[in-house]
C-alpha cells in the first residue's frame, strides 16, 4: 500500500541537496510525500495541488499543514514504576537534585509486574507518539540486579530497537558501602544479562554526586560494554564540571547527554571528535538548573542533539515540542537549529543514517503541524499543534 500526502504547504526534509530544496533545511514549498510500507518514505517533492502528483494506492490532503521529520528522542527513562511528584515539589522549594531519589523508582519498579510495567511503558509512548515522535531511545537502569535489569530491557525491546544498557545508573543502596564489588557486577553477570537485548551502554558519571560513578569506575563500565559489543553512551558533565564529556571522547561515544557544565576545554574536545552533545533542557527545567550553553556547542561546530529525558525524577515531560521551544527561548538556539537537533542531531546521536530526515529511503515517520510553518513548534508552546502521521493498511 503506498500513500500520496499532498497539500504540504512547508516540508522540511533536512535535505539541502533535494533538487526542490530552497534553503539548508531542505524546505520544499507546495510539497508532497509518497510512503509505501513500514513508514518508508518513497518519494519526496514538489506538487501543485491535490491532482498533481506521483500514482499511489491512496491519497491523504493536509490542506495547507506543515510536515517535519519524526521527532527522535535519544534519550529516555521510559521503563519505571512509582512517582516522585513530592521530590519535584522539593526541588521548586530549593531542595538540590543529587541522584537519590532514584532509589525509590528502584524499589517500585522492582516490586512491579511485567503486566503494569508493561502498560506504563506503552502508555508513555503512545503519548509521545501523539506528541510527533518517532523514534525513541529507551535505557534500564530502575532495576540495578541482573534479573530486573535484564527484564527491563527485554520490555524496552519489545517495543524499540534503540535500547541502551544502564545497570550503572546509580550505586543501590545494598551496595553503598561496597562499590567495587557493584562495578564487577555490572561488568560481569549484569552485562551479560543484557546481551541479546541492548544496542548501547550507558553510565551515569558524576565525581559530584555520592551515587553516581567516577570516572575510574566510568571507564571500566564503558569499555566492558564495548569489548561485549555494545555502542558507548554517557550521562556526563550534569550536576557540576567532570570528566564525563572528555571520558566519552575518548572511548568514541556516540553521544555525550546533559553538558550542562562545561569548560572550554570540554567544547574544544567536542568539536574534534564525532560524539554529538545531547541536550536535555526539560531536566533545567524541571530542576531549576542553569541550562546548558547550547550556543557555544554550536559555534564551535559540535553536533548538537535534543531528547526528552523523559524520566519520573528530574523530567517527567514525553513532549519534544516542549524541549523545542525550551531550547529556542532558555538556550538561544535558533527555530532551525531546535528543530534539527530534535530530528537529525537525535538520529546522528544514535548513529542512524535513516531517521531524522525526510528523503527517499528514510524510515524514521513524519510529523504534522496544525501550522504552516515549522517555526510555530517554538511560536506557540504548551499548544499540541504535533501529530505522527500514522496511515493505517
């Protein structure tokens, strides 16, 4: 079954080379997508009305809407049970953010069936999926043992095929006093747990919080991953300046998430190397934190990602217009630049070539704005003008 979507009065396809393209984002005026199977998109151009156009099984008018690439968020806690609404209310009291609470999404989420875990899950990104996103990075880390850690990430993979390892979430508090002995675990037994079922390893390093890893304890949980033939992620430079962003470099991380304390040094490394900076600003939002300095990455030419964060402790937000539109206002990027950081920033964070972009071959879903323009996802914030075009058989 292949569909014409005609009727596009902006398509930005994140294709300057397009023949009808105008301008660096790929804009096409008047467009028109035609998508076979498994969201694939077949061809992409320039038509004139609804009559004009490439044959298709069927037709679908957007009457003058805006179509942008699916969002992909690289970056999400979607796996959990509990709630942690009174640690929000805290925070906005003056309460610092210092990794602890994750504990006690630990413990509900272990005491969680598959079934409610399940539900959760697929709540969570049916409401993400409403909001325009296509793909979407999912991480354990609420289960901090072999078989809950396990059992989150076979959840995560029924319904993803970016699922990210994170076992060095936090120390658990059965650990605490020995953090050694937790480190071999997640290297050992815990890691092999996850074969068959993660794409990526992640670890949370942070010298300034008492639950995180140092850096010591980053890098022999990153190169384990590595040598058992997972892609390497890291949660770095978050709560204060760290070693996270140079640990990433090093070891060639796709993606580095959070920078939100960096020197110029920690630019500078960036932008030699090919891990993009992924940028969470919902956590800022949510935790009255400085935001990261978005503008300086970019100047310096380092590939910029934004994702959601999507998590019950310090982001409990599925929207990336909302990310958009706080990146645009708090972080001093452009309408552009947001939008491309939620689109191709997100698909080169996870080093995908077929997502993020509207082009012939790409499989990552297209979004439709209630708008002419893509510029109204930071124009009008707070306003569900979003939708994933979703065609049925």
């Amino acid at each position: 079954m292949t569909t014409l979507v005609t009727g596009i009065a902006e398509l930005t396809t994140l294709d300057p080379t397009h023949p009808d393209a105008e301008d660096a984002m790929g804009t096409i005026r008047g467009a028109a997508i035609v998508v076979g199977d498994d969201e694939q998109v077949l061809w992409v151009g320039r038509t004139i009305n609804s009559d004009n156009g490439p044959a298709a099984d069927r037709r679908v008018f957007l009457d003058g809407q805006a179509v942008v690439p699916a969002f992909v968020d690289s970056h999400t806690h979607l796996v959990f049970a509990g709630d942690r609404s009174a640690e929000f209310a805290a925070r906005m009291s003056g309460t610092a953010y210092d990794g602890g609470g994750i504990a006690s999404t630990v413990a509900a989420t272990r005491a969680a069936s598959d079934d409610d875990l399940r539900h959760l899950l697929r709540t969570r990104l049916d409401e993400m999926r409403a909001q325009g996103t296509g793909v979407v990075e999912i991480k354990s880390g609420y289960g901090l043992d072999v078989d809950n850690e396990t059992r989150l990430l076979r959840l995560a993979g029924e319904v993803s095929d970016e699922v990210t390892f994170l076992g060095a979430h936090v120390i658990p508090p059965e650990f605490r006093h020995r953090r050694s002995e937790y480190v071999d675990l997640v290297t050992g037994p815990m890691l092999d747990g996850a074969r068959g079922y993660a794409t990526w390893v992640d670890v949370f390093c942070e010298p300034h919080s008492p639950h995180a890893f140092d850096a010591d304890e980053s890098r022999a949980i990153l190169e384990a991953g590595r040598d058992a033939g997972l892609g390497i992620r890291v949660h770095g430079n978050q709560l204060g300046p760290g070693p996270g962003v140079r640990l990433a470099v090093e070891l060639g991380a796709a993606s580095v998430d959070h920078c939100t304390h960096l020197t110029a040094a920690d630019i500078e490394t960036l932008a030699g190397s090919t891990t993009v900076a992924t940028l969470l600003p919902g956590v800022e939002f949510s935790t009255r934190s400085n935001y990261p300095d978005a503008r300086a990455l970019i100047d310096a030419g380092v590939t910029v990602a934004l994702a959601s964060d999507c998590n019950p402790g310090t982001c409990y937000s599925s929207s990336m217009p909302f990310v958009i539109a706080l990146a645009v206002r708090e972080m001093r990027l452009t309408p552009d630049e947001a939008l491309r950081a939620a689109t191709a920033g997100g698909a080169q964070s996870l080093r995908r070539s077929d997502i993020g972009r509207i082009v012939a071959g790409s499989r990552g879903g297209i979004t439709v704005l209630d708008a002419p323009s893509h510029l109204h996802l930071s124009y009008r914030a707070g306003v569900p003008i979003a939708r994933r075009l979703v065609l049925t058989p």
